[in-house]
C-alpha cells in the first residue's frame, strides 16, 4: 500500500510523549505513513509568530492535508492568536466530531452505558469573534448562523451515522428564543434528515437536552449542535466519561482534516511519564480512518480496549477496586497496547470502522436565491437616561419619508409606545422603522435620508440593521409586546 502523507506536530508539555507513544503504536500496527513533522505552539509563539504555527507547517499541511496534532501551551498574555481557531477557520474544518464513550467498569463513571458522538459546527454562531462596544454600557458579539454552514455540519453528521451503523441523529437548538439563527440550524436539520429515512432524528431545545444528556447519556446516539452548545456539551460528556486523558477529537473539511486528544498540554505532569496517550491514540484511529486505513484503526483500537481490560492503566485511571492491574507510564502503556494487537477485548464494545464516504466531502445543496425586499431599518442609538416616551415623541417629530417608527426598543424590550415604566433602561435603544403600509416600496436611499436627518439632530447612530423580507416573509425577529 502507498504510503499516506500526513503532517505531525509534537506539540508541548505531555504532547512530545503522548505524541511518541501513539506513533510507536502505529508503526508497530504497520500503519503506511509518511510522516512530516512541523513545529507549533509555545517556541513558535514565542519567536513572534502570532497563531503559533511555524510557516512550514502551511506548506506541510497544503501538500498532506491531514494533520496529527498534540497538544500546545497557549502564552499567557494578549496579542496571541489560538492556534486551534486559526486551523479551524483557515483550513475550513467545519466539523468537529467528538466521540465520548464509557468503558465501564474498567474506568470508574456514572454513567456506564455512555457512547455518544458529539458533532459540533466549528467555524460559526458565536465563534466569529465579531464583537463590539456600543456604548457606555452595552457590548455586542454577533451570533452568524450560515446556512451552506449548517448544512455541511448537519449533513456530516448524518453521514457519519450511518458509516458507523449509527441509529439515530439530535439536533440540540435554542429556536424558542433564537428563531431565526437556531431556527436555520433546526429546518436544516428537519430538511436533511428527510433524505436519511434509514436512520431517526429528533431535536431538542438545548437546556433540558443538556440536562438529559448529562444525566442519561444513553438515550443519544450522534448529537449535531451549533458551536457554542458544541464546545460546551462536549466537554461535559468528556468529562463524565471517566477522564479527559480518554477522548479524541477530529475537525473535518472538505480538504483538510486535524485530529488531536480533547485534552492540554497538561505542564505540570510533562516529563514524567505519567501522560495517558489514549485521547491522541484515539484522534490516530479516526486519522486511520480518514485516510482509508479503517482496517488498522479496527485492529489498534481493539488491542488499545484490551490493554484496559486487562486492567493496564495510566495514573488518571488507575483505581484500587480490583479492576486496575497495573499502573503504568505513558511509554509502558504504548508496549502494552502493542503486546496485544491482533487480539480482541472480551466485555468492551470493539468497533468495525468502516470508511467515511467519499462524496460527502463538498457535498451542499444547490444555492437557491430568494426574492430579497427592503422592508425598514433598526437604528440602534447610544443614548441619554431620559425616559423612553420623552426619546419616542422626539423621533416622531423627524420626518421619517417613506418609514414609520414602529417600536422603540431598549436592550430588545418595548419601551415606547406603551413601555412599562418598570422596564430598568440603558443608554441602548433600537428604533424600528418599517415602510408606511404594505404598498410603499423602500429605497436605501430612504434609509439613508432618515440616518443623515437622526445624525443631524444630534442621535448618536452605533449601528444600523437593514430590515428585508426573504420571499414574503420576515428575515428579522418580531418584537414581543
Ligand atoms: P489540560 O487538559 O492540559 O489539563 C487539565 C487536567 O487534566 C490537568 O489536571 C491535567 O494534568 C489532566 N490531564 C490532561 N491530559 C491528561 C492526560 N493525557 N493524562 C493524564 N492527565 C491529563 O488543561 P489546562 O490545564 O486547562 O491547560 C493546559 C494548557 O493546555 C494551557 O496552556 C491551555 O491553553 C492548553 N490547551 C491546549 C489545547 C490544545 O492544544 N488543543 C486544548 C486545551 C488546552
């Protein structure tokens, strides 16, 4: 078989063992690679490169396209730029698949029937890093939901289930309160799951699936979700799985791919051996099956199964309840993985890796464009503390032309007309203007008009949102009230 070319970096403080002990696995599995290996993280950040990758890395990486990755210790300090969004974002890893698995009773956990793949969108929703001051008292971070993004993660999502004879799909969304941003996510999610009848689905709104998901975890099957639920869902499931040092991760795009453990450099157990290399050995089996080695990663993820069966384990899960044999180090539980591969775990659930699709890789469904009208405009205003029926008397003064002021807003809540008094106010008001009736057409120009006449009369304009119907119906959300 022709070698695989993939990119390596050893990474810092546990990354350069745990690192060793998962290649020495694989080269002892005969896995076919060709290994180049770049440098990141600390050294790289501290040579002045701002995303903590050395130049090389790039060139590496646009030649392998697959990338095995330890952890880095992240500077303290401002100025520097995670080196993980930087992979995401630029190499446009939309997916990130989390497999989190009990093995009980081998690792202590609560929740023994845990097996529970956690698709998380990695490129969007709150992660844009678009946030701004407004005012004296309000900031912002815009929540962008895409939905060529939404269908590319939830499609993968769906793939990926039924690669791995997966029975069912979750869809955790917010669209009680966000109904237009986790509304997308969610129709996306209905849409897709039409073309897969093969294999169930079901959605729920995020706070009671989190609940049910960190109490019983059992009844999920792949979770797809949008990053911030994502980034925060999995890590609990990690982490009630038994240990950190246990889970690997992969980001999937469609010309790149990282894999590497959940876990950080762990400094203050570097050097000592002590490191379990399992989350990375993991992230190297889904590598394996990524680039169509499945057969491999069936062969070293039984033999790695075994070896905690047979009760070998790293410190952070060596316990004294009879099922812990022998605690070992990093490099001794590298040997006793390799001693056992060929051989099957007896209790443990072993896994059949069958290989991902190849089409799904820039898979969307065709763009389609919707009839876009101007509808109105959200002015947002930094202003005084007077009261909110005082500001809407005074814009309804200003000659508006073709636009209505509709509703005043402070922080999103009707103040004027007909505002509580009781409504506590910040110096952050939204007007809402919309065209006079269901006849009159507006123009930018309009919109533009009333800013230039606001600005004149002294408001203090931090934002402007253009107010369209998509088809006939709103792209912007009602105001309650
Ligand atoms: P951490 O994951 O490194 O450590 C958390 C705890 O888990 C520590 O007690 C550690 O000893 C233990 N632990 C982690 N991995 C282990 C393993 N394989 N075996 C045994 N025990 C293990 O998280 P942290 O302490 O918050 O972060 C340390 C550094 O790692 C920081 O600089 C952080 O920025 C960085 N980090 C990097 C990545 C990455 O590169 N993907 C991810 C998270 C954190």
């Amino acid at each position: 078989m022709a070698k695989t070319p993939i990119t390596v970096a050893y990474g810092d403080g546990i990354g350069p063992e745990i690192m060793s002990a998962t290649l020495a696995i694989l080269e002892a599995a005969g896995a076919e690679l060709d290994i180049d290996v770049v440098e990141i993280g600390e050294q790289v950040y501290k040579r002045g490169v701002k995303n903590g990758l050395d130049p090389r890395a790039w060139d590496s990486l646009s030649r392998t396209r697959v990338f095995l990755k330890a952890p880095i210790t992240t500077p303290q300090g401002g100025g520097y730029k995670s080196l993980n969004v930087t992979m995401r974002t630029a190499l446009n890893l939309y997916a990130n698949v989390r497999p989190t698995v009990s093995y009980y009773p081998y690792v202590e956990t609560k929740y023994p029937q845990m097996d529970v793949v956690i698709v998380r969108e990695n490129e969007e929703d709150l992660y844009t890093g678009i946030e701004h001051r407004q005012t004296d008292q309000v900031y912002q971070c815009l929540k962008l939901v895409s939905r060529p993004g939404s269908e590319r993660v939830i499609r993968y999502a769906f793939e990926y289930a039924r690669a791995n004879g997966r029975k069912k799909v979750t869809c955790f969304v917010k669209d009680n309160i966000m109904k237009l941003t986790d509304g997308l996510f969610h129709q996306t999610f209905d849409r897709i799951a039409a073309g897969y009848p093969d294999i169930e689905h079901e959605s729920w709104i995020v706070d009671i699936g989190a609940a049910k998901l960190a109490t019983t975890p059992e009844q999920f099957d792949v979770v797809v979700m949008p990053n911030l639920y994502g980034d925060i869902l999995s890590d609990v499931t990690a982490e009630t799985s038994g240990s950190v040092g246990l889970a690997g991760s992969a980001n999937i795009g469609d010309h790149y791919a990282m894999f590497e453990a959940i876990h950080g450099s762990a400094p203050r157990i570097a050097g000592m051996d002590i490191a379990n290399p399992s989350g990375l050995l993991l992230a190297a089996v889904m590598m394996l099956v990524h680039i169509g080695q499945g057969d491999l990663a069936t062969t070293i993820h039984a033999a790695w199964l075994k070896t905690i069966e047979d009760g070998i384990h790293t410190p952070d899960i060596y316990r004294n309840n009879g099922l812990s044999k022998k605690k070992v180090g990093t490099r001794a539980f590298a040997e006793a993985v390799i001693a056992r591969l060929g051989q099957k775990p007896e209790r443990l659930k072993a896994v059949e890796y069958q290989p991902m699709p190849a089409q799904i890789r820039g898979q969307q469904d065709a763009d389609r464009k919707e009839d876009k009208r101007l509808r109105g405009v959200d002015v947002f205003l930094d202003w005084g503390p007077a009261p909110a029926v005082g500001l809407g008397r005074a814009i309804e003064a200003i000659d508006a032309g073709p636009l209505k002021l509709e509703v005043i807003t402070n922080r999103g809540i009707k103040v004027y007309p007909h505002g509580n008094p009781e409504t506590f106010l910040t110096d952050h008001w939204r007007l809402r203007y919309l065209a006079r009736d269901a006849e009159t057409t507006v123009a930018p120009q309009d919109v533009l008009a009333l800013l230039g006449k606001l600005v004149d009369q002294g408001y203090d304009i931090v934002q402007t949102e253009s107010l369209y119907d998509f088809n006939g119906a709103p792209g912007f959300s009602a105001i309650p009230g």
